[in-house]
C-alpha cells in the first residue's frame, strides 16, 4: 500500500467527524431552512457522480487500446463508485425535493439523465458479473457510453431549464455557506482516493490469487 494510504486515512476520518459539526453550525438557508443541509451531502455525491465516469470511460479507453490489465481495474473500481455515490445522490435527491418541490421526483431532464447514467454503470457491473468471458471488453464500451453520457447530466438544467438549480448555485454560495460545503466536497474526494485506491488493490490481490491457483493446478495435471 502506498505510504500516503495512512495518513489520508486519518485525514478522511478527521474530515467526516469534523463535517456534521460545520454543518450543523451553518447559517440556514433563508427559503427552505433545515432542509437545506442535504446540500452539503447531496451535491458533492452528486459531483462524484459526473467526476467519475470519466474515471472509467479514461481507464476504459486505455484498456480497450492496450489491454492492460491495471486499467481495467481502475475501470472496474471507477464503476462501482459510480453506483455508490450515484445511489446517494438519488437518495438524498428526493428527500431535498420532497420539501423545495412539493414531490418526491419529477422527470424532468437533469434527474432523468442522472438515473440514466446510474443504470448505465449498474449494467456495467452486471455485465461484468455475469457476462462470462469477454465481458470486460464489452462493460469498456459501456463505461464510456457512461463517460459521454456525463455532460448531458452536467448542463441539463442550465440547456432545458428544469426544475433543478442550475450549475450556477455552487459558484454563488455566500462564502459563510461556501467554506462549509468545499470542507464537505474535499472530504468526499478524499474518501473517493481511498475507496478506489483499495477497491484497485484487492482486485490486483484477486487477480494474482488467480493465477496463482491456476499455476498450482497446472502443477498437478
């Protein structure tokens, strides 16, 4: 494991304990109160949710083009962190929505292509589980359909004008709500490192059993 594993740890830890007490501390918003505070869970999950497709659809690229086995490791992990935190956000999206719309979901194009994009890598996962050989080249192309699936979530509210807040929120932030919402963002981009980081190595761990089992039974054949 690399040397920073640990105390990025730490850091990760220190982070998520310190968060909720920022948050609990912030200003609330002027219109929807209490409820508000789901932001500060909501969006960077969501952030996750458009950063790491692209994650997989890069590592996916560099499979496809040299099947190196390390990249598609990373595709894999990518993936299912993309599931992770795209299953958060559309958690924590409707219990937001519940008290800013008056519904628990609209169909409207940002939330539809989030969900989209969710299921994309849910049949990537599926794919590579139960696909059989072969599969990893054919989850690869999904895992950049997903990739190029991103900037539709991205810019869906600012193009067809939705219900959902516009890209504009973050950037606009009074800084007394800013500073609150980065610490949070930067805690979850660090959890992202560590999950990914370890989900790569238990898969490299995996792999190496695998052949390790395969060279002992070719011993005894």
């Amino acid at each position: 494991m690399q040397r920073w594993f640990l105390p990025l740890t730490v850091l990760t830890t220190v982070m998520f304990i310190l968060a909720p007490i920022f948050i609990v501390q912030a200003p609330y918003e002027s219109t929807m109160g209490l409820v508000q505070k789901i932001f500060y869970f909501h969006v960077p999950s969501a952030l996750l949710l458009v950063l790491s497709p692209f994650v997989c659809g890069i590592a996916s690229i560099r499979f496809l083009a040299s099947r190196t086995p390390a990249a598609d490791r990373v595709a894999l992990a990518a993936a299912e962190l993309t599931v992770l935190f795209g299953a958060i956000t559309l958690a924590t999206g409707p219990l937001w929505a519940r008290k800013a719309w008056g519904v628990w979901w609209v169909w409207d194009a940002k939330l539809t292509m989030a969900l989209l994009t969710w299921m994309i890598f849910v049949a990537y996962l599926m794919l590579r589980k139960y696909g059989g050989p072969g599969s990893e080249r054919l989850a690869a192309g999904l895992g950049i359909l997903g990739m190029a699936n991103v900037p539709f979530v991205y810019k869906a509210a600012d193009v067809w004008r939705t219900l959902h807040p516009q890209t504009s929120v973050v950037p606009t932030l009074p800084p007394v709500l800013a500073w609150v919402f980065w610490f949070a963002f930067a805690g979850f981009v660090m959890l992202y490192v560590l999950l990914l980081t370890s989900r790569v190595r238990v898969e490299a761990q995996r792999a190496e059993v695998d052949r390790l089992y395969l060279e002992l039974e070719d011993s005894y054949s």
